[in-house]
C-alpha cells in the first residue's frame, strides 16, 4: 500500500500525499523518506511563527490569493497544539484561512505536542514530502510560539516572527527568544492604533543586539496593508540553510528520539509509579534516565 | 503519548463543518471540543462551507469522519449534495455524521443517503464520542 501511495505523490494525487502525510505525520516511512534525498526542485519553506492570537492563520489565508497570482503552488502546514492528556487536538487555523479550492494550494491541519517546540513531530519528513509532490512554497504555522520556541529555524528557508501592538512593555521585544531565529519581523495587526510605536520599539532593540538587520514591515491582514510588501520581502530574501546543520535540529531530534523511547512499556508504568505517589519526581527522572539509557544530566 | 493512557496511537481525525448560510455555531463548537477531550484531532472547518470546500478538506485533511452541522431547515438540499460529492471524489470510506434540527420524519430519508447517524438536540456528548470511537472507517483500519 504505501509502494501505490508513494507513486501516488508523483503522480501529484492529492489524496495520497494526504494519506502519506498522516503516516509520516505518526512517525511510520520517516525512513524511506530520509533516504529520498534531496527533492529535485526544492520548495521555499517559509515558517511563520508568534504568540496565540497574534494573527497568524490570518496572514497566511491573506498571503494564498497574492501568491496563486504570482504563479506559486503552496502547500500550509498548519500546527495546532495537541493536549498532552487526552492526545486530542482542536485544529482550527484552517477555518481562518478561508477555503481554497484551486488545486495549486494544499492546507494541512497538524498536531503538535505541548511542551515541545511549537512544531509538529516530523514536520521534516511531511515538509520533505510536499516538496516531493512539487510545491513551490511550503509554508509552516506554528503552534503559538514564544521564548525557546525556535527548533522551526532547523527546517525553514526564512523565519517569520509576528508581533502585535500594545502586547506589553517594551521588555517583551528583548525576552522573545524568537527574535534571535526571525528572518523577519512582521508587526501584524497595524489596523491598531500603536502599531508604529511598537516597530520602532523592535527596531530598538534589535539594533542593541546586534548582529545582522532583520527587516521590520507592518502589515494588517484585516485592511490588506503590507501584504504586498511582504511578499516581495518573502520573495527576495536569501535563504537560510536548512537541513539541519544548527543546534535547533539537534536539540529537536534528541527531543523526538527521547519520545519514543518513552514509549516503552518500562517508562509508562514508572510514570504510573509516580502518579500514584509512591516515588518523587527526581526519583522517576533518575530511573527514567536509566531506562532510556541516556546519560545522567 | 506515553502519558495519556489508553489512549489510541492514531488519533482519530474528523472535519467538523457548516455549510452555507447557516450562522447556528453553538452546537458544532460543543461537538467539537467533547471530541478534542476524548482524544479526536477535530479539524474545525467552521461556517460558511460550501459542498465543494468541505469534501476539499476532507481529502486533504485525511479524514475519518465528516461532521456536519445544520439548524437552517436545508438539511434535505445539502446533505444529498455532499453526499454526492464525496462519492464523486472517492471518499466512500469516510463515514458521515449530521447534527442540529432535523425532523424525525428527515431522520430514514438521511441514512438511506448513506448518512452513518443523526444527532438532534440534548444529545448526550458522550454519546457521540462512543459513536465516533467505535466505527473508525474501514478503509483507515
Ligand atoms: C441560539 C439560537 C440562535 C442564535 C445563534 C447563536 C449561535 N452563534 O449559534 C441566534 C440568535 C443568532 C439565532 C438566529 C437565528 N435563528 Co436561531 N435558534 C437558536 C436556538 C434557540 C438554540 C440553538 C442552540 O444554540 N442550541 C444549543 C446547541 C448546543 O444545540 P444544537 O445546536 O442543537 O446542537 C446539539 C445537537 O443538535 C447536536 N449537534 C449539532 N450539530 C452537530 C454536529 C455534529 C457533527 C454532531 C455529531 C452533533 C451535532 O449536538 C449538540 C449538542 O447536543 C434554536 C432553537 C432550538 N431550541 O434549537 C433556534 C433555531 C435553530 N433558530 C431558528 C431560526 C429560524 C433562526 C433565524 C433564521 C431567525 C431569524 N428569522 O432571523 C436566525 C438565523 C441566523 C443565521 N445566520 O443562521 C430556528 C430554525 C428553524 C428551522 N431549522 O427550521 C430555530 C430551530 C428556532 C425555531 N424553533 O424556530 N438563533
Ligand atoms: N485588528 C486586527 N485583527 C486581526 C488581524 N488579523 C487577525 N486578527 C484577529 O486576531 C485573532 C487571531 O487571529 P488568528 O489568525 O487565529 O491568530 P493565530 O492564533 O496567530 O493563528 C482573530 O480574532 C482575528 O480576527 C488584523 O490584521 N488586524
Ligand atoms: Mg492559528
């Protein structure tokens, strides 16, 4: 089955990529797909990143229509947190998006667990596969992301950060870790009134540290404004490497390795161990390091 | 995840969607979030679908289930047209639940569509989410 599914993709059959995307997506052909090498025309991954509610769903349903008509495919890949007690997830980004239905654009819901990097687990190989299938751009959402929330750099051609007005002190601008990975910064919702204020804030303090001059543009996805400005920017920026050659891919795949290796019977009945009271955290850590015969930190 | 016990390894995946004019949102967003709590990932396409966008997102969202919602009294027009168009893409294997203000007398004339079951009013959550757990299409299996 998955032998059809795969000549599916390259057949450009949206239902297998859709069916070899869950696959992936629960960790099964991450194999096949690492060995595929690189895609013969790969994709502009572009990874839109910022808080909940900072407009993201928005911008990427506002960027569809501009990018058709430039003559781009693009695939959304679109995370929304999943609950790390029930395993189940509410993915509503789609219904901001609006439908499209022209087969030059493909939107995905994924599930990304909590307490990891505001990505979906594999989000490597289901970017890999999109890039298979030919996209031009593949555009990831990720969950609402904050400080340390930066594994996306390790997969993304270009790192876009929202930030919004009037979302607090001008301290905010320098504790977002984000700001570190951004290609680019968007001050989103600029229909508000402070809007200006906050780019200039932002601009501050990405001149106090340093480094290279990541562009500020303001944009309202409400009134249309900046749209086009961002996608000349989306356009013209040049590339990131990605693949994995930084400690964000690192510390992302030793995340995911360590995560199935708690899947082990051992490692859930020592959880239940200390649910139930019998042993203290430092204890389950200290055997779960055991168990998963990594190190002791 | 590990720590959720019992809890399946493939989610189930399910669309939840209106279609047309219909602004009656109140019920789907309760489906929607007993379904996240039981462990479903519910992909929440929301008001104003058309017939095409929602078996659109069905197939791209690789779902097992399509939920549909309707209090508008257009339940005997639209849920022949989405019917239709699942078929039409190939997506017999996607059971197809339908919820809101329906008719008794509606309820056989839906299920002999090819509808899997009709949840009206003061249903009881759990309820659907059973419903939803135990008949995970065959073609997902
Ligand atoms: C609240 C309400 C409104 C609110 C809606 C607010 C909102 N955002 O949802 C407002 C005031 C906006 C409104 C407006 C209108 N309404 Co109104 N409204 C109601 C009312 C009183 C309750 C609906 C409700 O929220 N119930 C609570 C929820 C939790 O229940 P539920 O939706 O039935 O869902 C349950 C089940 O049906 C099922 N379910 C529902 N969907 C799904 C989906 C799936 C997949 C599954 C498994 C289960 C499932 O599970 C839920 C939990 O048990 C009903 C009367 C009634 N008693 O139902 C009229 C009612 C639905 N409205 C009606 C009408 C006519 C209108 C208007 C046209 C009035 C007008 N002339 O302007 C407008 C239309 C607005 C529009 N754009 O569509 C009529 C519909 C008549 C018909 N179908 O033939 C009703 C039945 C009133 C009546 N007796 O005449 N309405
Ligand atoms: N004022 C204003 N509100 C916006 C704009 N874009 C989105 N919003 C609102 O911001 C909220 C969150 O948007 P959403 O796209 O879901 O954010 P996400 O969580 O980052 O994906 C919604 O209520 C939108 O209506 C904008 O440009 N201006
Ligand atoms: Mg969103």
């Amino acid at each position: 089955m998955p032998e059809s599914l795969w000549e599916g993709v390259r057949r450009r059959d949206r239902r297998a990529l859709a069916r070899l995307i869950s696959r992936a997506a629960r960790g099964q052909e991450i194999d096949t797909i690492r060995q595929l090498g690189p895609p013969q025309k790969p994709a502009r991954v572009i990874a839109i990143t910022g808080s909940g509610g900072v407009g993201k769903s928005s911008l990427i349903g506002k960027l569809i229509e501009p990018l058709r008509q430039r003559g781009r495919t693009v695939a959304i890949l679109a995370c929304d947190p999943e609950s790390p007690l029930t395993g189940g997830a509410l993915l509503g980004d789609r219904f901001r998006m609006g439908a499209a239905l022209d087969d030059g654009v493909y939107i995905r819901s994924l599930a990304a667990c909590s307490g990891r990097q505001a990505i979906a687990d594999h989000l490597d190989a289901v970017i890999r596969l999109c890039e298979e299938y030919g996209f031009d751009w593949i555009i990831v959402e990720t969950v609402g992301a904050g400080q340390g929330d930066t594994a996306v750099r390790a997969w993304a051609d270009l790192v876009v950060l929202l930030l919004q007005p009037e979302t607090g002190d001008e301290l905010q601008w320098e504790k977002a870790g984000v700001l570190e990975v951004a290609d680019l910064i968007v001050i989103h919702k600029a229909d508000l009134p402070g809007a200006d204020r906050a780019a200039q804030q932002v601009r501050a303090a990405l001149e106090l540290a340093g480094g290279t001059i990541v562009p500020v543009i303001l944009v309202s996805s409400r009134t249309g404004k900046g749209i086009a400005e961002l996608l000349d920017a989306l356009e013209s920026l040049p590339s990131k490497s990605r693949r994995g050659d930084d400690v964000h891919a690192f510390l992302n795949e030793a995340q995911q390795e360590l995560h199935r290796r708690l899947r082990d019977p051992a490692a859930t009945s020592l959880l239940a161990l200390w649910r139930s009271g019998r042993i203290d955290i430092h204890e389950a850590l200290r055997r779960l390091w055991e168990l998963t015969g990594s190190p002791q930190p | 995840m590990w720590y959720a016990e019992g809890m399946s390894e493939e989610p189930i995946r399910i669309v939840l969607a209106k279609v047309g004019l219909d602004g009656h949102d109140r019920g789907i967003k309760v489906v929607a979030r007993a379904l996240r709590d039981a462990g479903c990932h519910v992909i929440y396409a929301g008001l104003w679908q058309t017939v095409e966008s929602v078996v659109r997102t069905v197939a791209d969202e690789d779902a097992d289930w399509l939920g549909i919602s309707i209090l508008s009294g257009a339940h005997m027009t639209l849920v022949p047209q989405i019917m239709e168009a699942m078929r039409q893409a190939g997506l017999d294997h996607v059971g197809v639940i339908v919820g809101g203000i329906i008719p008794e007398a509606d309820v056989p004339k839906l299920l002999e569509m090819g509808v899997s079951r009709v949840f009206g009013p003061g249903t009881p959550m759990q309820q659907i989410v059973e419903f939803v757990k135990s008949r995970r299409s065959a073609a997902h299996a």
